[in-house]
C-alpha cells in the first residue's frame, strides 16, 4: 500500500466524519443545482476521444475536493473510471469539473491523474464503509477544498 493512499485515505476518513454530524455537503437539492453553495463539490466525467483536448462525453458521478489536488468519491466510481471495461467505454481521459452552473465544462476542468480505491471495497457492498475513492488531479484546483 503506497504512502500516498494511507495519506488519502486518512484525509477521505476525516472528511466523511467531519460531514457525519454537520449539514450535507450536496451540489444539487431537491433536484435542482444550488449554484456555489458547495463549491467543493464537483462533477467527474470522461471521454473516448483525443486525450490532449477536452470533450464531455460519458457522464459520471460526483465528489468533493479535500485537497487542491485530491478529488474524494467514491470507490464505485473510481473504480469504473480507473478500469474503462467495468463501464464498457474506451476512455481516454477523465475529468473533474467544479463549475456549479455546467459540470461539462471543458474551461474549468482539470484532468484526473491517478484512481486509488480503497483496498477494502467491494462492487457488490456500495453502502459499505470501504466504498470510497481518491482521485489526483494532474494539476491543483483554484477552488478552496471543503473545510474538514
């Protein structure tokens, strides 16, 4: 296990019991965006084409940034995007968008750089504790992480 994912997954742990007693840390309410409420809070998507340029083209989830260059979500979605046979896709780069008005938005997206799942999870237990997932950015957000 490589010290980096210890590191993640220490910060994941902390975040997630941060958030456990506080508000939810949602980018959409009762179906609708809430604008910049949650700025933290961002939209993973990815493509199938040329790599080098930007092109929204398979919808994923979302997560929240705990760390200018770490991306928290979780360890189904990592999962399915660090191994392109589990979603039947042939993608060629995956993206996190933190605009609250487009998450398909190629202007403001950093390409992702790194998948860690946590060793413990398992496809078949999505509300199990060990469903988590870290992505590392390629290059570090502007935006302020979420506040542990």
């Amino acid at each position: 296990m490589s010290r980096r994912w210890v590191v993640a997954t220490a910060v994941a742990a902390a975040v997630l019991a941060s958030l456990a007693g506080g508000p939810p840390l949602y980018a959409v309410r009762n179906g609708a965006p809430d604008g910049d409420a949650h700025p933290a809070v961002g939209f993973i998507f990815a493509q199938q084409t040329d790599p080098a340029v930007c092109n929204a083209e398979v919808a994923g989830c979302h997560g929240v940034l705990i760390a200018p260059d770490v991306f928290l979500t979780s360890g189904y979605c990592a999962a399915a995007f660090s191994d392109p046979t589990l979603s039947g896709f042939n993608l060629t780069a995956v993206w996190v968008s933190l605009n609250p008005d487009d998450p398909f938005d190629c202007s403001t997206a950093i390409k992702v750089r790194e998948f860690y799942v946590h060793p413990g999870f398992e496809e078949t237990a999505r509300d199990a504790a060990d469903d988590l997932g870290v992505m590392i950015l390629g290059t570090p957000s502007s935006a302020a992480p979420a506040a542990l």
